[in-house]
C-alpha cells in the first residue's frame, strides 16, 4: 500500500486488489490534489490478529511504593512483553547457578490462563557474570555489559527456554543497547543505555542465544535487540546488521517513540530501507515498545501543549487520539506487534498508563486501545493516506464489509464521504452516528470508522 508522507510516496508491502483499487480512486476523489491512490505490490494485506496488541505490565506482582498491586488490564490485548516485571537475568540468577523462577512461573501461568503470547526480554547481566562488574546501570553495577564468559549467556539462555518450553513464545535478546562502534556507551563512568558494550560483542550474543533457543525448541521466535528510535537509533541497527546480526533474528526489533503518531510510516519506510540494503527485505518487524504521556489529576500532573516530542503530557482527548492513531499506523505500515509501554504506570513513567487509579479504572486512553482492538482485529488494513490538509484516512475491510478510518492530524474539520457512500460512522468515547444523503462528517484528532452499512463492527 501507499502512504503520502511529507510529499513522497512509499511502498508498506501490500498488495491491492484489482477489485479493490476502484474503490480506492473513487475514495481519493474526496481528497485535496495531495491525497495519494494505493498501489500494487507482490505481498498481500494480511489479516490483523489479536496478537499485534500488545502490552506492558509492571505492577501485578509487585506492589507500588505505596503498597498497592494493579490487576490484570480490563481491555483484551494478546502478547505481552515481559520488561521492567522483575524477570532480568541479573534476577533470575542472583547467584551463579541459584535461580528463583518464582516470578516468572506466576506471569506465565497468568498469561495462559488469559490466553496471552509471551515475550521474555533477556540480558541485563548478573554482577558475577558482568565483564564491567563495577560499572553503574541504573539498577546496580555490571548489568548493562556483556558477560565476561559466553558459557553463563549460554547456559542462562539455556535455562529458561528449557523450563518454558511451548510456554513462552518469543525471546528478545536485549532491550535498546547503544554501541560502541556508534557512540559513547558511558558518561561519568555510567552506562547510558541498557546494554554498553560493542555491537560485535551483542552479535555474539545473539548468536549464542539464537542457535542455542533452536536447540531447545525450533518453533521460538527470536526477536533482535531492540533499539530505539531516540538518537542514533538506526545506525546502532546498521551497525548490528553491519556485521551479520541480521541472521541471528526472526523478527526485528524497534522501539518507536515518535510524536505525532504520523511519524511512524515515515520510521517504518526508513527502517524497511536499511532492511532491504542489507538483504533482509522480508523480516518481520515488532514494534516492541513504545507509548506517550498522559495528564494524572490524581498526581497533579497538569497536560501540555504538544511540542511533538513523546514525551508530551498530553490530555485525556489527545491522548486517546494519539493511541488510536499509533495502532491503526502501526499496523498499516506493515509492523506485526506493538508492545504498548504500559498499562499501569512505574515510575520514572507514572503517567504513562493507559488505565488510571493504579491500573484499576478506565480512561480515554484505554476506551481508545479497546476500540481499535475491536475495529482492525480480524480486518485488513488495505491502504492509507494523507491530504495535504492533514486528513488521513486509512481503507479497512473485513470479509465482504467496507469502511474507512479518517482522522484530522491537527484541526478539527470536515470529510465528505459520498464516493464511499457511507451510512454510519462509530467514534471512541462517544455514541455512534448514522449519516444522511449528502452529509459531511465532523472529524478531529481522534479517529472514526465510517461505514457503507449500519451494524457495529
């Protein structure tokens, strides 16, 4: 599919049907001269699973500083990243060869019991393992290196894919390194992300964990460390796929923390390039965190002007409209999963939660999560664009149904929808419409889904 991005046209890999494309032009008819037509391509639109949602969970088995626990998410959602749940290397072996898998027992019988996929994100190494044993990295000294010896990384890695074999699913290899090759991994003696050690030293790692997880189980997904988007982010990538890191992943890893939301088709065009120059056009890509601030009355934390940074705090409205907008881009730029970072807030996140109340009550932001849970799983997504006027408006379909989801990226207006001959539109927070001959639709940050029949979607 195509998307118009600050004026050029890029290619996400799907395929349109020639059956579909007529209803595409006639859809392009509605926008300005900037909109931008779908186009044909060899892979088709897949099918959207419940797995693409994904999640972050901090406080169901350890208590805030307050005391309090937060309960299992309200919405549904359908894998889960298992990062900042007390689960590091450093905390399954303490010891060398003493291991307290009490945690990650309960998390794993509680994400079957909810009939959730698992991720475990390993690495942040144990201080007796640590080739940097004295190095500060934020959680104590010596995790954010490589370990001095593969053999532990082997037998760690080892360890845990044999307890939870056909339990855990996917394994991630390190969560966003920096690299030597590419920066300063250290200031004042400190490591500055959470893996400080060289991208020739994270390939061997990988190489170990990947062959090692295929011995156990064949059917593991192995997922790349994933870096961030922050900084150098796609040249610590570059530098890892450099020197082969490509071969030992299934899936590449990527965080996209990018505001507005609309900046995340045109990462994902940038990182499908450095993909395909290094012959890896058809790897998968998850998005295995990402997410924004939001205002907290309940700690006097006060919204702010957007100043396209993720780290605004924004309002409730604003937030729902930036959640729904990074799923429904996510998913038609091609990403399988997003691994939304969180649902229950931790500090230095507090304000990060999609739920409010310590994960207990609901919010806009979740009504919004739920919402497009429920409008692209077991859809297709089959193309998206954007006027010059802001409006974007992605082409979705499930079975023989119809519909377009349109939002105004900054300004509150207008969309006609009479090429698509539209009936009713549903909208997050508020109550659904039906649509009369020859009506405009009002439309703002917050995405609808406008429909060619009345029954819910």
């Amino acid at each position: 599919m195509t998307h118009h991005v600050n004026g050029k046209f890029w290619l996400a890999g799907f395929k349109v049907k020639a059956a579909y494309m007529i209803f595409l032009m006639g859809l392009a008819g509605v926008l300005s001269s900037g909109g931008a037509v779908a186009a044909e391509n060899t892979v088709s639109a897949k099918e959207i699973d419940r797995k693409f949602f994904g999640m972050h969970i901090h406080h169901l088995d350890v208590p805030y500083p307050k005391g309090q626990r937060s309960g299992w998410p309200f919405i549904p959602f359908g894998s889960w990243r298992l990062w900042w749940t007390y689960t590091n290397w450093y905390e399954l072996e303490p010891v060398k060869g003493e291991w307290d898998f009490s945690r990650l027992d309960r998390y794993v019988e509680l994400a079957e019991k909810n009939d959730v996929d698992v991720m475990l994100t390993l690495g942040r190494t144990p201080q007796w393992a640590s080739s940097r044993p004295k190095e500060p990295c934020g959680q104590g000294l010596g995790c954010a290196a490589e370990p001095s010896d593969l053999k532990d990384w082997a037998d760690y890695v080892r360890t845990v894919a044999s307890r939870y074999k056909g339990r855990i699913s996917a394994y991630e290899i390190w969560n966003e390194p920096a690299f030597s090759e590419v920066e300063a991994t250290s200031r004042d003696g400190r490591a500055t992300q959470s893996y400080s050690g060289s991208a020739a030293k994270m390939v061997e790692l990988a190489k170990v964990a990947y062959t090692t997880l295929k011995e156990v189980d064949p059917a593991i997904t192995v997922v790349s460390p994933s870096v961030t988007i922050e900084g150098n982010g796609l040249k610590r990538l570059e530098a890892f796929l450099k020197l082969g890191g490509g071969r030992w992943a299934d899936v590449i890893g990527f965080h996209f923390y990018v505001a507005p939301p609309e900046v995340i088709a045109d990462v994902a065009a940038r990182l499908r390039t450095l993909l395909n120059a290094y012959d890896l056009p058809n790897k998968p890509i998850w998005n295995t965190e990402m997410g924004y601030q939001f205002a907290r009355a309940d700690l006097g934390v006060q919204p702010q002007t957007p100043k396209g940074r993720w780290q605004d705090i924004l309002d409730h409205w604003q937030g729902a409209g930036y959640v729904a907008r990074a799923l429904i881009l996510s998913a038609g730029s091609g990403i399988q999963r997003v691994y939304w970072f969180n649902w229950d807030g931790e500090p230095p996140h507090p304000t990060m939660g999609l739920a409010g109340s310590a994960g207990h009550s609901p919010t806009t932001m979740s009504i919004a999560y739920n919402k497009v849970f429920h409008w692209l799983v077991g859809s297709r997504l089959m193309g998206c664009t954007r006027s010059s006027a802001e409006v974007w408006s992605c082409d979705i379909e499930r079975g023989s149904r119809r519909g377009v989801l349109v939002w105004s990226e900054k300004a509150a207006g207008e969309w006609d929808p009479s090429p698509f001959r539209a009936v009713a539109f549903e909208q997050i927070g508020r109550a659904d419409a039906t649509i009369d001959p020859g009506q405009k639709i009002p439309i703002g940050p917050v995405p609808i889904l406008v429909k060619a029949d009345p029954a819910a979607w």
